[in-house]
C-alpha cells in the first residue's frame, strides 16, 4: 500500500478527523492502508466498479459503530473465511476532549500515521499533532470488539458511548428512514443533539391511538425548510408531523409531511440532500460525514450545487469522505480531494493523482476537467487529439461487430491527451494504477525521448511512421476509392468549394463523375499529401471526434481491403492485442 500524505492541516479544530484507515479481511478486501489527504475535507474516492470502494465506507462506519449490537454474518468475511479475523483499524486527529483524560484514553495518544508495530515509538511529542487509533476486530464468534490500540499499552476496550463522540454520519440508500422519527433516525438524533422533545415523541407514539399534540416538534419543520433552501429541495408548503398509516392502523412512527405528502417518499435525491443537513446539523458540524454514491438521485445541477455547499460550508460541516460514479462529480472535484482506488486479487490500493510538480498538477487538473469518465476506467487509452479518439470509437464498433464485445467489457477507456503535458499526464496516471497507453502521432522528433522514456517505463506508444501525423499515415495506407471516401467526409462537413479549392491548390488529381467526387490514381507518397493537407491549422478536416469516428467507420468498412504490413494496419493489431492480453479479468 502507497502512502499519500499532504503535509497541510485541516481548519477547523475540535473536529475529528480521519487520518488512517486499515482493513483487513472484510468483505471484498483481504488488504488495504488508505491514508487521507489532511488539507482538504471533502475527500472523493473513485475508480472502477468493484474497486471496493463501498466497502472502504462501510468500513468506517463500522469502526466507529455507536452500538454493541452490530449485525456480522460470515459473508462479511473476506472470501467467508471465518478463521481470518476482520480487523478495521481508523486513526484519527482532534480527538474529543472527553476522550483525552488518562483514565479514558490519554494514555494510548499516538503520532499521526505511525504504523502499528511494536518497533516503532509512537509516542507524540510536544507540538505534535496528537491521534487515537480505534481497532474494530471480528473473530468467528461473530462478536465485535472495539479496542483504542498504540504502540506502548496494548489495547483498551473503547465503549459504545464513548464511540458516539466519534460522530460518523452514513448517507446511503435508506435516507428515507431519516424522515420518520424512529430509534435510529436523525430527526431522533437531531432532537437529542437540541435537548428537545425526546419525550413529547414517546408521547405521541403512547397516545397514537388517541390525539397526540405534536405542534412542539415544528421546529423540525422550520429546520428543514431551512436546510432546504441551503441544499435545493424545494416544498410545497409548510412542514409538519403526522401519524403515520399502514395497513389502515396507525404505524409506530410519526413521520414529516410536506403537505399531505410525507416526506420519505420524496424524491431519493431531495431525501438525500435532507439527510445530509440533518445529519451535519444534529451533530454540531463536527460529524465525519460518510456518502456512498454522492450523485444518487441528482440532477447534474443540484450534484454540483451539493459539492458546493459541502466544500464551502467550514462552519457546519465536518470531513465528508463520498464515493462516486459520476464523471460531473468527478469533474467538480480538485485534484487535492480525489483519491483513485483499485483492487486486485482481495488487495487495495489507493492513489493520489497529485505529482507534487505545481505544473504537472495544474495539467492533471485539467484532465480530470475534460476526462472525467477517463478516471472511472481501470485501463486508458491515451489519444493525441479528438480525431484519434473518434478512431477508436469505430475501432469499438468493429470490435462489437467482429468479435462481439466492446472495450468497456475489458475495462477500457479514452483520454484526451492533447497538449504539451501528454507524457507527464501518462506517468501520473500510470503511477495511480491505471494501464495505460498511447496513440500519438510521429510528427514531431522533439517526442521521440519522450516517448523512449514512457516505454522504459511499461507504456505502450503506439503512433505512426516518421514523419507521419495520423491523417497523413491514414491517406498513404489506404486504397485511392477508401480515401476518396474519406474526403468526401471533408466535403460533407467543409463545403465543396473549400475542399476542392484546397486539393487543387495541392496538385491533388480528381474528377466529377457523375456528379460525384472521385480521387484520381496516384503515388502513395501524393496521395499522403491529402493528409498534410488535413491536418493544417485552419483546416482540421477531421479535428473532432464524430468527424474521427466518421473517418474510422470508412476505415474499418474496408479493413480487408487494406494491405497487411502496412502501418495502418500494424498499430491497429498491437492496439487490439493490447486491449484484449492485458485484460485483468481475462476474458
């Protein structure tokens, strides 16, 4: 496991602060060490499906569970192997006054992110961030066991109410729950967290066969109508208590209606965006806030408008750590607050895409800007520009049609790479766990180190003959009625005029015949000519992606026709044997 550890602090003091999480043997991960950025609090980990990142959140909720009663079945085992213990063991800062008294746990104060061996002192000295470690482990008995573990002591069993000072707030698919009041509601905890009206709820659930005066939890309305405006979940009119009714008969619940609508059938969205203020509100701001699936149920304006709020609000929001598939929330996410998570056989790793270079940074912001759905792959392939991306995409469509897959079902993406930072770009991601390669073009010998050096390094460069740019390799490999097709492209997109005045202008041979647009015989070396031609500036008959896609299907259309041991047809094959022999999952 890779260590990523920014040396900044976190604003706010006296709100806990997760530093270190160590797994083992839960669920999908045998083993992982993530450690977090410590100069930003919203914290997003990405990267393909069945990159254990759910499990990375429920594991933190687990560790810091408020209660004995966690229910463990053998599933939670990784591989079911009861024999293995699970072991969750999360190192955090600004731990809770209460907690540091030396008959709690002031003895077992540990520097930040020391490992837990008994070789190592990890003892802070003065001026020196202080941490607890908080050990969760789970033998076959099926009985959990909370322990605050260091170097020096051994162990102390840390209790249930000690743990509820560790505020951790789950948000995940059952944000509806939060809109009844119940045992584990955040409208219940929100009233404890107020001094209020714990018992006017036992009350009403008493008396629900009578009539309960609920009139004193309006102030629940009025904080949700509140916490409304701030996340964007707009009501149709004032908020208020009821009973709720199953099956004819008053239920045990009294839940918030929004008119004659209750709330927790809502959409998931709104119920969400509800959840998460109640919960940050019930807990003072100092809640450790926990979102799988951040974009669930989210138009792509009230997702960015959420990131927003959780970025900006330092007065009433502790660390939020998300989950996301979501290539807009990807996109709003700076490249402090995004670590990329991959799994391999039960092993997880977890990557910074920060180089520690301020120019290398600032281009990799960028990418993750323009390439967003590039970081949810587990494997890139990197182009020069939008036209080699477009290839692909017919490339892709070929696949589906000849060999009945698409390179999605191999784990494969593109990425723009366009832009003087291309290979430092490719080393970053590459360093982050992704396998990737290039496309790229041979025009350019001020490259040729570049690329020597990515290759040294385990990058596949695939490009062109010297001195060749894709167009120009394309134009020379192709049969003359292939590339009459591809300039027809051209004119379709550029008008007749301009396409024809420029082949002329080049002394390209053609004719009208019948009507239509036919390239005359010529040498490979002038008919190559068309694609310096392309590929001027101000030209760019095929700089866009549908453009390249339009140019790949002609391609692709004809692939028999065009003759092996061309360089065309070479880069095409090693590409292909790339996408299908470094498949992870071997299919």
């Amino acid at each position: 496991m890779r260590f990523y550890i920014d040396k900044g602090q976190f604003a706010r003091e006296g709100i806990m602060f997760l530093t270190n999480l160590e797994i083992e043997h839960f669920r999908g991960i045998k083993s992982g060490n993530i450690s977090f950025p410590l100069n930003s609090r919203v914290i997003c980990l990405i990267g393909a499906g069945d990159s254990t990142k759910s499990t990375i959140l429920k594991a933190i909720e687990w560790v810091f569970w408020p209660s004995w009663n966690l229910i463990v079945c053998d599933n939670d085992f990784y591989e079911c192997n009861t024999e293995i213990p699970i072991v969750i063991r999360a190192t955090f800062k600004e731990v809770p006054q209460k907690l540091l008294s030396e008959d709690k746990y002031g003895l077992y104060l540990r520097k930040p992110n020391a490992a837990l061996r008994e070789d190592i002192n990890d003892e802070p000295v003065d001026g020196e961030d202080v941490c607890l470690t908080i050990q969760l482990t789970v033998d076959k008995s099926l009985e959990p066991k909370w322990e605050i573990v260091c170097n020096r002591k051994g162990t102390r069993l840390i209790t249930y109410s000690d743990r509820k000072l560790l505020s951790v707030a789950n948000i995940g698919g059952n944000s509806g729950k939060d809109m009844v009041w119940g045992k584990y509601s955040v409208l219940q905890k929100y009233a404890d967290a107020k001094g209020i009206l714990h018992d006017v709820h036992t009350a009403a659930l008493r008396e629900v066969a009578s009539h309960a005066d609920l009139h004193d939890l309006d102030e629940i309305g009025n904080t949700l109508i509140s916490i409304g405006r701030q996340y964007g979940v707009d009501f149709e009119s004032q908020i208020e208590n009821r009973l709720l009714i199953q099956n004819g008969a008053f239920s045990s619940s009294v839940g918030l209606f929004d008119g004659n609508i209750p709330l927790n059938q809502k959409g998931t969205g709104s119920q969400r965006l509800l959840s998460m203020g109640l919960n940050v509100q019930a807990s003072d701001g100092s809640a450790l806030l926990v979102i799988d699936e951040v974009e669930s149920g989210l138009e792509p304006y009230r997702l960015r408008s959420l990131l927003s709020e959780l970025r900006i609000s330092h007065v009433s929001c502790g660390q939020v750590i998300m989950t996301t598939h979501s290539p807009i929330a990807v996109a709003e996410c700076t490249i402090d607050e995004l670590l990329i998570v991959h799994s391999r056989n039960g092993q997880t790793d977890i990557f910074s895409p920060k180089s520690g270079s301020p120019e290398v940074d600032t281009a990799m912001q960028a990418q993750i800007r323009k390439n967003a759905e590039a970081f949810l792959c587990r494997r890139l392939i990197v182009c020069e520009g939008k036209t080699e991306i477009g290839f692909i995409r017919a490339l892709d469509m070929f696949f589906a049609k000849t060999r009945n897959y698409h390179m999605a079902f191999k784990g494969v993406g593109t990425a723009d790479g366009g832009g003087s930072m291309i290979f430092a770009c490719a080393k970053v991601l590459r360093s982050c766990g992704y396998d990737i390669c290039l496309l790229m073009d041979s025009d350019l010998q001020s490259e040729d180190e570049a690329k020597k050096d990515l290759l040294r390094s385990g990058v596949p460069v695939f490009d062109w003959d010297s001195p060749n740019a894709f167009e120009e390799q394309g134009f020379f490999d192709v049969p003359t009625d292939i590339a009459t097709e591809i300039v027809n492209i051209a004119i379709r997109e550029h008008g007749e005029g301009s396409v024809k005045s420029r082949l002329t202008t080049g002394n390209i041979p053609f004719e009208e015949r019948n009507g239509k647009f036919h390239l005359l015989a010529m040498e490979a070396e002038k008919q190559k000519e068309i694609g310096q031609i392309a590929k001027k500036r101000k030209v760019d008959w095929y700089k866009r992606i549908d453009l390249g896609e339009l140019l790949g299907t002609v391609v692709f259309e004809n692939w028999e026709r065009i003759a092996a041991g061309t360089k065309l047809k070479e880069v095409v094959n090693a590409l292909s044997k790339w996408v299908i022999d470094n498949d992870r999952n071997g299919t």
